[in-house]
C-alpha cells in the first residue's frame, strides 16, 4: 500500500523543503488542500512549483473546490500541470460548502454540485482533445481524478467518471462502510476492476511544541464547523496509533493512505518515513 503527505499550510515557503525530503523518501503523493478565504497558498499553483521541484513523488490536491474555479481555465490549468510534472498530477475534486468561499468567488453555493456535473463534462471533453484549449496532457484522457466527499452522488461521479475516491476524517472502521458503497456503485455502473480508494488521516510527530503547533493550525482550520474540537481531539500523535491507522486502512482495501500533517516543521517528514518504512 502506498503513503503520502499532505502538507502543512501554515509556511508555503517551507514546502519546497518537505517536497524534496519527501521526493527522496519512501513516499508516493503530496498532497494540498484548497480553501479560498483562508490564510492558505493556492493549490494547483503551489503543486507546479513543487513538481518542478522533485522528480518521482506525485502530486494532488485535497481536494479543489472547483465550483469556484472558472471551468475552462481549470482546464488548461490542470492539463498543463499534468503535462508539466510527466503525468505525476492527481486532481483531488469537491465541492465543499463554507458559503465564505463562495461569497467570494460570486458562485452560488446552492449550485455547486451542479456546477461540479457541468464542470466535469467540459474537463474531459477538453483533455481528450476536444475544442481548442491545450495542452494536451501526457496522461491519456486527463489527469486522474479523485473524487472527495460522503453524499452518494459523489459514490456517483466516481462510478460514472472513473479515477477513485478520497475519504477523510473517518476511522478505518467507519470508512469501511463508505468504501463498500464506493465498490458497490461501481459495480452498478457496469465499470470492470474496482476504484482507486484513497484515505486521509490527520497526524504529527515531534516534540510538543510541533504537536501544539499541528493542534492549534488544525483547530483554526475548521472553527467554522461544530466538530473542530472533535477533529482537533482525532489528531494521530504516536507512530503506535499512525502505524495502526494505516494497517486498518490496508486491511479494508486503501490503495494509499494520506498522512496529513499540520505542523510546519519539515523533520516529521524524517520522523514519519523511519517509523513507517
């Protein structure tokens, strides 16, 4: 089974340093997460950077809220990123639903699982060749998609648009559920083999000013929602409990489990790779 990173969002400038430890390690992804009104980089630009900046470990975002994005831009965007990091891009996709975001942007936060449908008929159509927007990407009819989120019509859009699913803020336990039903609308669609399943767990490790550190950054992340405490109280602190996590995650069918890590300091990159290799 395959591990990945996600990345701190605290000190865009650290990242080239955790891209390139990372690149040398036992890592397979680096992944980012996308918020607009949040002191966070921005996703797709930030990962060009770091692909440019490594030459094996893939690249995803965590998931982009592409409802906020303009369609045909993102488009080219993410062809050339793909084309750019040698088909090393995975795109990480969503909706979200923090009406901030969405006031910003001028999108209507009603809309946004519809605006997702619409957007993903004109991204593929255009990586495949269609229209006049380029580059074409190196990856065979775009880039690989993920797809993020618990509602069925997100099981739906992986059935019906391939790639995976990337599930996060669940146990191993209870996400057994969600990827059963992944599988299962999968096999609904009449798809062969099975989809990519993803998982994300949130961790650090370090000394207790780096654990306070990933506590804090990821209390402030989701203050909006009434489960920050909760999520703030499921932070994976000990290699025992990440070990096990991933284990549990491997035993109910993750192809690659994403450890998220909330802290600036770039040595857990070290720390993780020692305890899990």
């Amino acid at each position: 089974m395959n591990i990945g990173l996600g990345l701190p969002i605290d000190d865009p400038a650290s990242l080239l340093t955790w891209a390139r430890r990372a690149d040398d390690g036992p890592f397979t992804t680096l992944g980012l997460l996308d918020r607009l009104v949040y002191d966070n980089p921005e996703p797709l630009i930030t990962l060009a950077a770091l692909a440019g900046a490594t030459s094996r470990i893939r690249v995803q975002t965590e998931v982009l809220l592409a409802p906020l994005h303009n369609t045909a831009l993102l488009a080219k965007q993410t062809a050339t990123l793909d084309r750019m990091s040698g088909g090393r891009f995975t795109l990480g996709i969503g909706v979200g639903g923090r009406p901030d975001d969405y006031e910003a942007a001028g999108v209507d936060v009603r809309r946004r699982g519809r605006r997702l449908d619409e957007q993903l008929v004109l991204l593929h159509r255009t990586w495949s060749g269609g229209g006049s927007i380029g580059p074409t990407p190196v990856t065979p009819g775009g880039p690989e998609v993920l797809f993020g989120g618990f509602a069925p019509v997100v099981f739906e859009r992986v059935a019906r648009w391939g790639g995976g699913f990337l599930g996060a803020a669940l146990p191993p336990q209870a996400m057994d559920r969600v990827f059963r039903e992944v599988e299962r609308k999968w096999a609904e669609f009449g798809n062969a083999g099975r989809p990519r399943l993803v998982a994300q767990v949130n961790v650090v490790l370090g000394p207790e000013a780096v654990v306070e550190q990933a506590r804090a950054n990821l209390r402030a992340y989701y203050a909006f929602s009434e489960y920050a405490d909760h999520i703030r109280a499921g932070l994976l602190t000990t290699a025992a409990d990440i070990r096990a996590a991933v284990t549990g995650f491997g035993d109910i069918g993750a192809d690659e489990v994403m450890l998220y890590c909330w802290a600036t300091d770039p040595d857990q990159v070290g720390r993780l790779a020692g305890e899990l290799s």
